[in-house]
C-alpha cells in the first residue's frame, strides 16, 4: 500500500487545510469544494486527510458499514442487532471516477436472478463503501449529469435507492463530499455545488522561498516515502490528538444569540439564496470554536465561516466569479453585532442587537453586484492599429430559442440534441452487450414466452434464461461542441451594434452553460482568423474572451471558417462521438484577401459536404439590407436567424423558419 502524503508536510493552503481539519471535527459542515489550477496539491491534501480521521466502528462482515450501536434497520445484510460489539477500522475515503457507470456508484442489482430465481443479489457500489466517511470526486465538474442526479439525490436523503423494474434495495449512504476541480474546465451545476458545506480557492505560492520547501519536501516524499512520513509523525499525531478533542468538546459549544444575529444577517445581507447557508455558517462557526479549544462562538468565528460557506452561494449567474467582499463582511458583522441578553430598556430589540446601531437606511455598502452596468455605447473608442477599436460591453443576456443538431446522435449525456443514451424514454429493445443495466421486461417475456414449453414450465412462475433478456434503447438528449465563429470586423464595428452582437452570444454561451456544452471561439478581422478560445468545458473562459473582444479591419470571412473547419477536424480526433453546431456571427461581408466572396463560398461548401450542423446569426442592421447572411446560411447548408429572431420569445423567428422550410 502507497504511503501518503502526510497532511501537515503540505505547504501553505492554510484555508484548505482548515477547511478540511473543520470537517473532520463536524462532518455535518457539509464537505469541501476545492477550486484552484493545476498543481496546487488539491488531491494531496484530500487525500491525507484519512489519516487524520478517528477509527470507525462497524458491524462485523457487514458491507455497509452499519454502526453497532445503531444499525440500520433496512439494511441489505440486516438484520442487526443494536448495542452489538463491533470492529473498529479506518475511516475510508472512496474516490468516485468522472467517467464511472451507474452501477459503479449505486450498485448492481442481478435482474436475471431476481426474474428467474426472486431473490436480491445486490452488489453494493461506492455510495455503500462512502457510508460514514469520505467520497472524494477528482474534477467534480466534468462529473456526468446522471452521476450528479444520484449524488444529490443520495446527499439529500442520506441514503441510496437502486430500483430495476420494480425490484428495489435500498441503504444508508451518509458520506462527507469533497470534491476538487480547475475551473477552466467548467463550472458546477448550481444544485450540486450548493451541496458542498465550504468551498476555497488555491493557488500556487509567488514567493520563491515557500516554492523551493514545496519542491524540496516533495522530492524527499519520491526518494523514501515512508521515511518522510515519519519524520512527520509527531505531527501527525498531534493533529489528531486536537481533532478528537475537538470533537469531544465540539457538544459543549455555546451558539449564542448574537452569533446567530451576525449570521442570519451576513447571509441576508449578501443575498443568498435558501437557507442552508445559515446552517452551513452555524456549524462552520461552532466547528471553528472547538477547533480552537472554545466552548463560545466569538465573531471571529463567524467571520471565518462567512469566507469559507458564502463566496460559492452568491453567484447569480454562470458568469460571477466566486467571492466575498471582505469590507462589505466586516461592516455587516459590525452591524449586527450585540449581547446575547436583550436590552433591559427595550432599545435593542431590532434584528441588529444592542444599542448604537446604525440606521436602517445606513446598511451596508454596495459592493457592486447589483449596480447597473454602464451604457453599451459608453466612452469613446481608444486608437489602435488598423482601425481597431476598444472592446464594448454586451448587452444584457436573454433566453435563446433552442438551436440543435439534426439527426440522432451517441455523444456524452446533455440537453441540446436527440441522442441514444442511457437514460431518458425508451424507444426499443436489443439484446444486451455485457452486463444488463436497463431491462425491458415486455421484450423479455416476449422472447421467453414461447420456449416455456420446452422448457417444462409446471408452475405459475416464468422460466427465464440468460438469451430470453432484453436490454431497453433509450433516447435522452446529448451535450454538443458549439463553434462560435465570430466578425470582429470593422463592419461590426459600430458600438451599440457590436453591443448587441457580444450580449447574443453572451445569451447563447449561457443556453450552452445549461445545456453541458463543450464552447470554442473563433474570430475574424482584419487580415487573418484565430483560435480565441480552443473547445473547453468551461463557458467562463468564453464569456471573459468574449468580453475583451476587438473590432476593426477588413472582414477575412473565408479565414474564420477555415479555421472552425481545422478546429472541428481536430476535435473529431479527440471526441469522435461528440457532434458539433456551428454557430456563425456575422453581417455575411467578405472583403478579406483575392476573390473574398467566392473563397468565402468554397470555405462554406466545406461544410455542407461534411454535414456539419450551421446556424448563422444575421447581424446586419438599418433600412437596407443585401441578405448576404442567408446566402452564407444556403451555402453552409444551415438556416439562418437575425438577432431578432433569436430571441425565444420570437414568434417572428418561427414563421420565418416555416416558410423557408415551405419553400
């Protein structure tokens, strides 16, 4: 077995390690979310937290880990019997692999037997081996929706259902969700990642100093890791001296009444959604007072337990980046701060406490997440070279009607195009390849029912054979690659038109955001096309690309399909499965290079040869307009829809789209 790491040879990320020293005293925070870049000992710190836990007892031979001095009652090896003597054993940390199956996490219910034999022959899943301890997902955010459905599931219920055709098993799962993640690669959804109890940032150290003890200790751990890891052990030994008693202290905290004023009011000041952020704030806080050996929770405490539960609950959108303005934090502390007893004279009786508070129309500043954003045709462009101007704001987002891909696809689970997956309304039967995992019992009986004869069937029961059972096709619907090739063009150029353009687009990536697209950017203008942003997970990264876009030039039209052209073929190497919808932004002008229209043409044609899926967005504007947009649309052998038409509420943009597919 690999030695690991220990947990205080890991250099800095003091938030991190407190985080996860805060759960290890009160499981009942909820988890960690650790975000950071590459390379910033995210997993080497999760990972060393097990040696830190206390042993956990269990009920011998049981694979649930049922507790002795309380067993569960519905468990799949029960019955057990209450105040039994246990084994005491490590506590576990499960790790679950974003590409895992269903079954690897929930378990495996045998349905030939169940049909053939009734009996439940059930292996348990990692939800089963998480239970009364840690599940550690690595790149939490590329984990597939259908895996996220059962976690969320699994975390709310503090248990684990499996049902197959009616047959179902059922176990406690209560589990410590830790999860680390690049956010380059993505965001989380918001129901998943409200779930997690404290989220913190990392990154990698400037000071030279602390880089060199990183790379010396982490070199030293290579040579001889278990040499290194008792060097350490004193250490060690000592921190898990100070979380079990922090744990035994951890009852006899007092959450007095202005702790619970300070923290109501943070949450309501900084507008959180729901209200486990108070919970999350209330057991963060208690925690951080038996950590620090205090049987009172003090404002420092619910200072601390702000910064670590409330940056991932206040985004209102994809786009917000995580945070808490600290300013904004101590002047709300500072407002709601009080006694815990009432005031004798009956002053102090308002949700803020005790005397000298502020008035109400003193509250807090703004921090600046709710003001207006300035006009899209504000300032003037700044020189630059070319004609270029500087970039523009985008307009406000809206909804976007759906834009698909024709056809049916296999890709990764989504909500854009139709596709064959393994979850949504079935649509058929075949026989299954492998394992059995979505029985449809109709084709099965079907296939069964005439051999039952020759099969000497005497009872009322069926006689079912492993050939009799029927695998069911589902159709679900599948994330896409959405290839935004955008003008950047001088004839883009005019600010307010411009505005438009980017707040379509910024209305778009939020439809793919939601959708669990893969996003690319591609621009043009001036003489050439480039790559602004390779296909990623991440629609932050596009948006932000999107934000400090360029105009000015001539319009290459022909060089930005050429390029989404080469990005496609190199994405098909990577994702054969994965369809793509090109999505073009432009007025329909080419005015770059020799011959710009008719190369513009053949660089389209490319595509309808391909059958490349192609919407173009017709950004042309004013009284008179030449349609070079729908020749662009005809060529690529897509449709085309003005930004008008774009819009979801556009009644215009269906009958547009009816009498062009009448003609």
């Amino acid at each position: 077995m690999t030695t690991p790491f220990p947990f205080t040879a890991v250099v800095g990320q003091d938030d991190l390690r407190l985080a996860l020293l805060l759960n290890a005293v009160s499981p009942s925070v909820g988890g960690v979310l650790v975000r950071g870049e590459k390379g910033t000992a995210k997993s080497t710190a999760v990972r060393a937290l097990t040696s830190l836990l206390p042993k956990v007892a269990v009920v011998p031979g049981c694979r649930f880990s049922c507790d002795p001095a309380s067993p569960d009652p519905g468990c799949p090896d029960g019955p057990h019997e209450g105040g039994g003597g246990g084994t005491s054993r490590p506590a576990r940390m499960v790790e679950l692999p974003v590409g895992a199956s269903e079954d690897r996490l929930v378990g495996a219910l045998d349905i030939e037997r169940a049909l053939a034999e009734g009996v439940k022959a059930f292996e348990p899943g990692l939800l089963a081996a998480a239970h009364r301890g840690i599940l550690y997902v690595d790149e939490v955010n590329l984990l597939h929706d259908h895996l996220v459905d059962l976690l969320l599931d699994a975390a709310a219920m503090g248990a684990s259902y499996v049902e197959r055709e009616g047959v179902s098993v059922r176990h406690a799962a209560r589990f410590l969700l830790v999860g680390t993640m690049n956010p380059e690669e993505g965001e989380l959804r918001p129901q998943l990642l409200d779930r997690f109890g404290l989220t913190v940032e990392v990154a990698a150290s400037r000071e030279p100093d602390q880089r060199v003890e990183v790379v010396r200790r982490r070199l030293a751990y290579d040579d001889d890791p278990a040499g290194f890891a008792a060097r350490w052990a004193d250490e060690e030994a000592a921190v898990r001296q100070r979380v079990v008693a922090a744990r035994e202290l951890l009852p006899s905290v007092r959450l007095g009444d202005a702790a619970l004023r300070q923290i109501a009011g943070t949450c309501a000041a900084f507008e959180v959604d729901g209200m486990r952020a108070d919970i999350v704030m209330a057991r963060t806080a208690t925690a951080l007072a038996a950590w620090a050996g205090r049987t009172d929770v003090l404002a420092e405490d619910v200072r601390q337990a702000a910064l670590l539960a409330l940056p991932h609950r206040r985004r209102r959108n994809p786009f917000d980046a995580p945070g808490l303005d600290e300013d904004k934090l101590d002047q709300t502390l500072e407002e709601f701060a009080g006694d815990d007893d009432p005031d004798p004279d009956g002053d102090g009786g308002g949700p803020g406490g005790g005397g000298g508070q502020p008035e109400p129309d003193e509250g807090p500043a703004d921090d600046g997440a709710g003001a207006a954003p300035p006009e899209a045709g504000e300032g003037e462009p700044a020189p630059g070279g070319a004609g270029e101007q500087s970039p523009v704001r985008a307009a406000e987002p809206f909804r976007t009607k759906v834009l698909s891909v024709p056809g049916i696809g296999e890709g990764a689970a989504g909500r854009r195009s139709r596709a064959r997956t393994e979850h949504g309304r079935t649509t058929g039967a075949r026989r299954p390849e492998g394992a059995l995992t979505k029985l449809h019992l109709a084709a099965t009986v079907r296939a069964a029912a005439p051999h039952q004869r020759a099969r000497g069937r005497s009872g009322r029961g069926l006689v079912v054979r492993r050939d009799d059972l029927r695998q069911a096709t589902r159709e679900g619907r599948e994330g896409n690659l959405v290839l935004f090739v955008v003008d950047a063009s001088g004839s883009m150029a005019a600010r307010q038109r411009m505005s438009a353009v980017k707040g379509a687009v910024l209305s778009l990536l939020l439809d793919a955001y939601q959708r669990r697209d893969k996003v690319g950017l591609v621009t043009f203008r001036g003489s050439a096309a480039e790559v602004a942003l390779p296909p990623t997970s991440s629609v932050d990264a596009a948006a932000a690309r999107l934000e400090s876009l360029p105009t000015g030039g001539r319009t290459p039209l022909a060089a930005g399909l050429l390029k989404a052209h080469d990005v496609l073929r190199v994405e098909r190497l990577r994702d054969p499965a994965r369809r793509a919808l090109v999505v073009v932004v432009t007025d329909g002008r080419a005015t770059g290079g020799p011959e710009p229209v008719a190369l513009a043409a053949r660089a389209a044609r490319l595509f309808a040869a391909e059958g490349i899926a192609s919407v173009v967005v017709d950004c042309e504007s004013g009284p008179v307009r030449l349609g070079l947009a729908g020749q662009l649309a005809g060529e690529l052998g897509g449709t085309a829809v003005t930004l008008d038409e774009l819009r979801a509420d556009s009644i215009a943009g269906l009958v547009k789209d009816v009498q062009r597919r009448a003609a």
